[in-house]
C-alpha cells in the first residue's frame, strides 16, 4: 500500500512540476507580449513627437523669414 502511495507521490509531484512550468511559460509569453506592445507604443509615439518637431521648427523658420523680409 505505501508503494502505491509513494509511486502516487512521485507523478503527482512530477505533474505538479509540469503544471507549474506550463503556467510559467504562459505567463512569460504574456509579459513579452505585453513589453512588445509597449515598444512599439513608444516608439509611434517618438515618431510622432519627431513630425511634431519638424513641422514646428518648418513653421517657426517659415515666419522668422517672413519677418526678415519685411525688414528688409
């Protein structure tokens, strides 16, 4: 009978193992997903502000020569 119990012991505990590491994959896979995600919402949005400066720095060139010539 303690054979039986052992032998029961040692799957459970080896199944309890897998479960646990299936878990853990899930769970990795999940967060990479996640970094991924915010990567790329980082990097749109540094694209983004990069437009933003060069349409702002276009405008502000833009009117600095128009103040120019009317200077001039």
């Amino acid at each position: 009978m303690s054979g039986i119990l052992m032998a029961a012991g040692r799957w459970g505990g080896i199944m309890a193992l897998i479960a646990l590491l299936i878990v853990l994959v899930k769970q990795l896979i999940a967060f990479v997903g996640f970094l991924m995600f915010a990567i790329k919402v980082a990097l749109v949005l540094a694209f983004v502000a990069l437009m933003l400066i060069v349409v702002v720095t276009i405008l502000r060139t833009r009117g600095q020569r128009r103040r120019e010539a009317e200077e001039l």
